[in-house]
C-alpha cells in the first residue's frame, strides 16, 4: 500500500468516525428537544405570551415626508457644480490669479 493510499484510507476513516459521534451518545428520546414536557405545559398556560406594545398598530409617520424621499430615491437631485480652481500664476507676491469654472 502506497503512502498516499495509507493517508486517504486513515482520513477517510477520520470523516467516517464523525458521522457516528452522534449515535454514540444513546439518547432515550426521538429528538434532542423531547422532555420538555413541564416547560412545554407552561407556556401553553401562559395567558398573553405577546408583549403589550405589540398591539400598537399606530405607525408614527408623516405620508408626504414619505413621498418626497421615495422621489429622492427614484430621481435623485443633480449633483452640485464643482467648486471653481484658483491657480496663483505669478510668485507668493504678484496678485496675479486666474479663476477657472
């Protein structure tokens, strides 16, 4: 048996073992949430399991605020013009400037 036959044998075992982990643990039950019995039993007693703010329907909200940003949504506003570029020509000192849009 080659070395690479050797590896693939022992990690395909490895993968195998696993599998079984599970079933080594000899539960008693069918699933692993079974036995919850007294749990299960208060909760279905329990007289208003929702909370009290649930019952709220009232939707805080402005319709027309939520109109005018679904348009923003759908046709966003131009982009601003770029900001215009100052390029000093002359030295620190010469005042000459020239300004481009």
């Amino acid at each position: 048996m080659s070395r690479n036959s050797a590896l693939i044998l022992v990690l395909s075992t490895g993968l195998l073992t696993g599998c079984a982990a599970d079933y080594l643990n000899h539960y008693d039950s069918v699933t692993l949430a079974a036995g919850d019995s007294q749990r299960h039993n208060s909760l279905l007693q329990t007289v208003d399991p929702f909370n009290p703010a649930s019952r709220n329907t009232h939707i805080g909200g402005d319709g027309a605020r939520a109109a005018a940003v679904a348009n923003n949504y759908r046709f966003p506003p131009p982009p601003p013009p770029p900001p215009a570029i100052t390029v000093n020509v002359g030295g620190a000192g010469s005042g000459v400037t020239t300004t481009t849009p």
